[in-house]
RNA sequence: UCCGCGAUAGCUCAAUGGUGGAGCAUUCGGCUGUUAACCGAAGGGUUGCAGGUUCGAGCCCUGCUCGCGGAGCCA
C-alpha cells in the first residue's frame, strides 16, 4: 500500500495502482500512481529503465492500472515526502482519454460520470471522511450497550404520516412504501432490549430540490427505554461530540484536502447550547425576520439561529402542531411537543430531530385518529402502550448532513457515493 | 410545484445581428526535477430540439427538453 511506502525506504519494492497524473521533461518522467491509500510520485530516467520501458511511460494514459517496482527514497520535492525511483513498469491494463482531466468540469459532466468522478482525491478524501463517521456512530452506541436492530425498509404505511413516500406493489397485499424511518419498529425493539439502534438508508418522495436533500439517504435512530426528552439530549450531544472528535483525530489530513477551516468543528464540546422554540422565535425577531409563532423552523431561520453560537445548537420544545403524532406533549404546556432539534453550525440545518415518545395508549390512539391515520395499520406500535409502557425518547441524525457539515461540503450530493436526486438516478 | 439563470469542440469557456475562437484533453515534435509542468504543431463543430423574425441568427422572439441556483417540504 502506497500510505506505508515510508517504511520501506532505501528497499526495492512494487506497488500497484492507477495512474492519477503524468510529467515530462526529456529524460526524465513523472507517473503519479493511486491506490486508494496515497499518492507516489514515481521517477523514470531515460538509461536508468530500458527504451522499452521508457517508452510505455510516455504512451499511457490517466488511469491506467499500472504495476511499478522501484527504489523508495526520502525526497522533499515530491507529495508525501517519498517518491519511487522507477527500475520496472507492468502494464495491468491500459486506459486513454480519461474524461476526467486534471482541469476544471461542470457539475453536471461530473455527475453524470460519478462512477469515474470519485477517483480524484477530493472525493476519495470525503469518502474516507464518511466512512470514519459511520465508524464513530458504530462505535459510540456499541461501547454504551446499544444493540443494533435492522428495521424494515419495505413497509405497509406511512411511519409518520407526513412526507410523500414512494410506493410499489406488494404481490396480492397491495401497496407497500419504502420506509422513511425505521423508528416505530426501533421503539418495539427498545422495548425488549433497552437501548437500541438501527441504521439505514430511508427514503423520501418528496420533490425537494436543494443543496441539502436527496431522495435516499442514510439515517441513524438510537431509541431508549426510560429516558426522557432530557436524557436524549445529553445523548445527542454526547455523540455529536464523539463523531466530531473521531474524525478531528483521524482524519485531519482528509479534512485538509478539502480545505475544511477546522476551528468550528474543534468547540464540538459538550454541552451544547439549549435553547426553546420560544427563544428561538425571539432570536429570529430580533434579527429583523417577521417569523409568526406556531411556523416551523425553514432553512433560513435555521441559518440565522445557528450563526449565533460557535458550535452545533439544541432547539426544543416545539408547537406540536409542526411536529409528529408520537412526540410527547409537554406536561407543563400542551401547546408544546417534547421534541428536539439540533442545527448544525455554518448554516447546514436540521442534523439531528428527536423526541421523547408518547407512552400513555389512551394519548396515542387520540392523536392517531386527529392525524387521520388508519388505527389498523398502528395497532401493533399500540400495543407497545398496552403491555408495559415506559417513557422512552430517540432521536434520528442524517448522516449524510453529517458529512456534508464536517467535510464543508457545498451541497449534499458529494456525500454519498450514487446520490439519488429528484432529477438524476444514474449511475 | 413555484421563481430565477443557463445549454457553443471530449471538458471549461469566449465570440457588437455580418467568415465560430482559446485553454485543457487527444496525436506528433522539444526539454534530466516536474508540482493542474512548460514550449511548438496538428486534428477536432448540424452552436440542446422545433418553429419564427431578418438580406443574413450562436446572438432577437415563441414552444419544448435537459441542467443549475433558490423557495416550499424535510434529515
């Protein structure tokens, strides 16, 4: 691997890879190879490798897969501090007119060529960057005892009953909808193990077109039995807290590539600010905006909430009106659910939504029936009122919101391998 | 769904209503330390589609298609 050619200094070795950019002048030739792992600099000298080989290096082309054995030495002209001076070049296979020049491209040739596009080291250093944020996730919930639940991705109704959902046949049972959240069956879980969570991809039908959705994207859901709205934001900063430090520790380099400013993602600490819906609404008053009580959150007002404080924030105690059927209302003001929003610094919105639960049956089944939806298919999330009900909260982080916050991205698309858009589902 | 902007070489972009160009990529030549290398040369075009105005349309008008930015909805 090309990240641990340094330890080989002064020996002799092979590498395999593809080749990222090439130089010449005269005599000499510059290969730049890729593995995945780093970028090596490889030297060819005119007399130092035979004509012939000498000759191929100036005749391949971007992206050729190419075997190279040389000598590794230390050299501080070339990127990464060590460069190969080349005895031997093995053509695996070859490649010509790569589309995707060193130069600048437009989005839409880039998207269009995605499956070519995540070769350069911009996208190879967001991906590396994704992955260590689904590790962090993986491994904050598995050192707390969580369990993980996989939950179902086709389902025979709406979970909440608000977004536009896609739909297929389902042989002789009807209809059945890609899920656009796991947590109904993520509370069932909760109710035999204790602290569960499930991640996945979702899905939404919604014709939303802007720099911060996508059609199908991956969510994480921890549910909690006896935990209230409090101890779920304890939970959320917590683990914020831990993803942002993981990558900070792992990944600085990635985050360099993309020229990320590191000094936001650095206060990442707990606590985080907690505010209520109703400070919130002051907030936006007094920066001039004409927000009347009652409104959800829009993308605007969530970006001049979050300008006001140096790290992600807590929005909570929403009208319940705005807000799902199975958020608890708060005792104290029924106007108000026990919900939870956390906003990402930088103006990248809702990362994180949250609530404690509705745990009374007689509660639930009432909201049902004023969210006009059908008792028969909620039956069964009843149920979990019926034998044994605890107060429980949960909350669910898009992860590729994350990603798109700690890697500065300008629109979520980057974020995700094939991102899946209202207008593109190719490649 | 609504508002705004755009579509010219493989790519990124120029071109006053009057003979469509440049850089990169490709091919050929030059250069023994290049950093998106550089220098010289060559090939490369039904200007998104359909119609209209005009002596003449890449440019003006209408419709359509596709894309981009934003709004709403949401994570």
């Amino acid at each position: 691997m090309i990240k641990e050619v340094g330890k080989f200094a002064g020996q002799e070795v092979t590498v395999k890879g593809w080749l990222y950019n090439k130089r010449s002048s005269g005599k000499i030739k510059f290969l730049i190879l890729r593995d995945g792992t780093g970028y090596l600099q490889c030297i060819f000298f005119k007399g130092a490798v035979s004509e012939e080989i000498f000759e191929i290096a100036d005749k391949i082309g971007q992206e050729s897969a190419l075997e190279i054995t040389g000598k590794v030495r230390a050299e501080g002209r070339a990127p990464g501090g060590f460069e190969l001076d080349a005895t031997n070049l093995k053509v695996i296979s070859e490649s010509h007119e790569f589309p995707i020049t060193p130069k600048d491209h437009g989005i839409e040739f880039l998207m269009d060529n995605r499956h070519l596009w995540l070769r350069s080291n911009r996208q190879v250093a967001i991906l590396k960057i994704r992955h260590r944020i689904t590790k962090a996730i993986r491994d904050f919930f598995d050192e707390r005892d969580f369990i993980l639940v996989d939950t179902p991705i086709l389902t025979p109704a709406a979970c909440e009953g608000t977004s536009t959902l896609f739909e297929t046949e389902y042989f002789d049972l009807g209809k059945a909808y890609l899920t656009q959240s796991g947590q109904l069956y993520a509370e069932a879980n909760a109710m035999a193990l204790g602290k569960v969570y499930n991640f996945g991809p979702v899905f939404r039908a919604e014709k939303s077109k802007t720099r911060r959705h996508l059609t199908e994207f991956w969510m994480v859901e921890p549910e909690v039995a006896f935990a209230d709205l409090n101890d779920n934001m304890n939970l959320a900063e917590e683990f914020l807290e831990y993803i942002v430090q993981s990558v900070l520790q792992d990944r600085e380099e990635e985050l360099k590539v993309l020229g990320r400013d590191l000094t936001m993602l650095k206060n990442v600490k707990r606590p985080l600010p907690r505010i209520s819906y109703d400070e919130a609404v002051e907030i936006l008053r007094k920066n001039g905006i004409d927000f009347e009580w009652g409104n959800d959150l829009g993308g605007t007002d969530e970006t001049i909430i979050s300008n006001q404080f140096d790290r992600p924030v807590m929005v909570h105690r929403y009208p319940s009106a705005v807000k799902a059927f199975y958020m608890k209302h708060d005792p104290e003001n029924d106007k108000f659910a026990l919900a939870v929003d956390v906003l990402a610094p930088e103006g990248y919105g809702e990362i994180i939504g949250g609530s404690q639960r509705e745990d009374n049956f007689d509660v639930l089944l009432k909201r049902i029936e004023e969210h006009n939806l059908p008792r028969e298919a909620f039956e069964w999330y009843l149920d979990l009122r019926k034998y044994g009900s605890v107060p429980h909260s949960g909350f669910g982080l898009g992860l590729e919101r994350t990603v798109s916050w700690i890697c500065g991205l300008e629109h979520v698309r980057e974020s995700i391998p094939f991102p899946r858009m209202i207008y593109r589902n190719t490649p």
